[in-house]
C-alpha cells in the first residue's frame, strides 16, 4: 500500500507539476512562523503611524498594536515599507510584504482585494465646512444640490459618500495619492464648499488650523467604519491568528491602553465594546 502511494506521489508531481507546486506553496503564515518576522507595509499618517525626520524611527497607535501583535506571536517586526493607498494592495499582492500594518476602512469594496483583520477600532466621517458656513447646519440633504462642490480624492471613502448619498452635487476630485488634508484646504480655500472626513484625519488638521474648519455632523456622524490590518486576499491562517490575538490585546485591555496614550478621551478613536458583562 506505501508502494502505491509513493508511485502515485510520483505520478502526480511528473504529470501535474504545476498543481503540485500549487499544493506546496509557502502560506504567508508559514513564512511568517519559519523566518520569524511579520514584514509590514506602513502608512505614514499621524498619530496611527508617525515616522521621526531625524531618526527615521516609527511610532503610532498602528506600530505599538501592530508590535504588540508580533510579540504575543514570539516574533519580530520588519518595517519594510512605506506605502499609500493606491500602492498597498499592490506591494501585498506582489509579496513584497506580508500586512499593512495600518488601521484601515474595513469595507465592502476594499474586501474584493483583500481581507481584514478584526476591528480594532472605529471611527466617525463627519461633515466639514467653513467656519461662517451655515447653509447645511439643519438639513444635511441640501448638499445634494448642483450649486454644492465636495472635496474629494479618488478611491477613497469620501469619493464614494459623495457618489451614493450626494450623486446631484459636484466634485473637486484629486488623485488618489493626495494627502487627505488637503480636502481640508480646499474647503478653507474655497475650491470645495464640504468634504467628508474621518475624524482621526480632521482631528490634526484642526489642532493646526483653529477657528477655519468645523464639523457640522455633531452626534449624528455621516459614517461610523471599523478599521483593521490588510493582507493580501485568502491568507486565512496568518489573518485567523493575528485575529486571535486581537481579542486577546481586547480582552486583557491592551488595545484600550495604546489608545488612552494618544486619545484620553475616547472621542475620537471609539473603542471596541466587550460582547460580556462581568456582574
């Protein structure tokens, strides 16, 4: 019976040899596990990912969990590339790293390139407008007007608010490179009358930028998203187990201390509720 089976192995391989390659290709978990590094592609976007001019070193809500994750795995963390968002999927998908090590949208789009980790957060997309703009205050269905221009960039969830709840309205549409606050700018300097942004991007922008910019969306915020780890799609076993681990940082409270250092009052990066009571 062994006899057969080698013989069979053998036959599969020589006749098949593509599909034998296939079966024993390296998961990006076992790579992971046999090198002893999680290689990560990185945003730089503060206070998620913050890199130092001088020293070239990171830090961030997104590096300390993603460094926690990597401990608790009994690995180390290999920072080997900066990246924005219309080169992350690519870097994944060519394998030049194994995550992106940034809390991203966790989206129904983004899901057809890749999968997610469980949340680690969630954040809110408000409104934003000039200062002496009140035209949007009461009713925010009068931005869907053709008079009304949105600050957009390409790609990314404001582009896509602006086309499903607000399609009368114009666009001042930038590349999907763009950096975010620039949406901000163009509101201030009138090229745009609104944009939709989160508010751990806008919350920068307005510590440097008093009394130009203001959210309008109060406690009704226009999005509410989770946000998660990227990695390249059907990586199930490096996902599931960096999953585990989430829940565990969760559970023991090492999310919620991370987040307490750059967010003391819990309103801008809302927190994961617990699914128990402990009475």
């Amino acid at each position: 019976m062994k006899l057969c089976l080698v013989i069979l192995s053998l036959i599969t391989v020589l006749s098949f040899p593509a599909l034998a390659a296939e079966n024993t290709k390296e998961t990006a978990y076992d790579r992971v596990i046999r090198t002893g590094t999680l290689r990560c592609g990185y945003i730089i976007l503060p206070p998620e990912t913050v890199k130092d001019v001088n020293t070239g070193k990171l830090s961030g809500i997104a590096f300390d969990i993603t460094e926690e994750v990597a401990k608790r795995l009994g690995v180390k963390v290999d920072w080997v590339e900066e990246v924005n968002f219309s080169t992350m999927t690519e870097g994944l998908n060519s394998n030049r790293f194994d995550a992106v090590c940034f809390s991203l949208y966790r989206y129904s789009i983004g899901a057809k390139y890749a999968d997610f980790s469980t949340p680690l957060f969630y954040s809110k997309t408000g409104i934003y407008v000039r200062e002496d703009d009140h035209r949007f205050d009461k009713d925010f269905s009068l931005i869907n007007n053709k008079d009304v221009t949105i600050a957009t960039v390409d790609g990314e969830m404001s582009h896509y608010i602006a086309q499903d709840d607000f399609p009368n309205a114009q666009t001042f549409s930038m590349p999907q490179s763009t950096d975010l606050s620039q949406m901000m700018v163009s509101v201030e300097t009138k090229k745009a009358d609104v944009t939709f942004l989160n508010g751990i991007v806008a919350k920068g922008y307005l510590d440097a930028n008093p009394g130009k910019i203001r959210d309008i969306s109060g406690d009704t915020p226009l999005r509410v998203y989770s946000h998660g780890l990227m990695f390249a799609k059907g990586q199930y076993d490096l996902v599931k187990t960096i999953d585990l681990i989430l829940a565990e940082m969760h559970d023991h409270g090492a999310i919620e201390k991370i987040l307490n250092r750059y967010d003391p009052s819990g309103k801008t990066y809302l927190r994961v509720s617990k699914p128990y009571e402990v009475r």
